[in-house]
C-alpha cells in the first residue's frame, strides 16, 4: 500500500449553536469532509492524498478550519466553495490558496484577536 503524501483534515466537530467559540461544522454532516473526498477521488488521488474528518482542530473562531500536512498550512472559513480552489492549487499544483490562510498569529498562540474563550474540547466547557 502506498504512503500517504497529503493529509487534509477537516474540523467536523459539532457544538450548541449558541457556543461563544462557534462550530465547524452545525449541521453534523461532514460535508465538506465528503466533499474534499469527492474532489481528491475525482483526480484519481484517492491513495495518494486522504481527506479526514478531524475533531476540533482548537481554531474554531477562524472555522470551518482545514489544515494540509505535511505542510501545514491552515485554512479558516473554508466554504463547499473553496474545496476545489483548494485541490486544484495546493494539492496539485503546490501553491496554498492565500486568501483562506489562517495568518500565523492566529494558529496555536494565545495573542489571536479572535478568540474569545477556551473551550476544553473533552468536556465542551467553556473559560475566558
Ligand atoms: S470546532 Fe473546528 S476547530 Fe474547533
Ligand atoms: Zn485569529
């Protein structure tokens, strides 16, 4: 079996709509998750790229979040819209889509503007 050279999670984790730090994906169909799976088998790299559902990836003020390994780029607000955007030029092409990165002060540090509470993804409580 070949070895994976692209991950792409996708944040399909579900909260009350009225969470102060918002959900990636309300209506808990993983959707965009089918939909990047749809994209990839599409282009015949199914074995070579796997789309996964992830669970909450901890940026949830910038989702729907998305992020590609091994790079690690991270994508914030990504819409069925964008799916094929994404494919076409970061996973084929190499070029990440650049008006749906998330910036670098944003992803995993405490100085993002955004984030307006921490919620501990175990128990979905939720402290400034
Ligand atoms: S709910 Fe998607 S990153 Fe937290
Ligand atoms: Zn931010």
């Amino acid at each position: 079996m070949p070895v994976f050279e692209r991950h792409v999670f996708v944040c399909t984790n579900q909260r009350p709509c009225d969470s102060p730090r918002g959900c990636c994906d309300p209506e808990g169909r993983r959707a965009l998750q089918s939909l990047f799976k749809a994209a990839l088998a599409r282009r015949g790299l199914k074995g070579s790229v796997r789309a996964n559902a992830a669970g909450c990836l901890d940026q949830c003020e910038h989702g729907p979040t998305v992020v590609v390994y091994p790079e690690g780029v991270w994508y914030g607000g990504v819409t069925a819209h964008d799916v094929e955007e994404i494919v076409e030029s970061h996973v084929i092409g190499g070029v990440p889509v650049a008006r749906l990165r998330l910036p670098d002060g944003c992803v995993n540090t405490k100085s993002c503007e955004h984030r307006v509470a921490r919620v501990d993804v175990e128990t979905d409580s939720v402290t400034p």
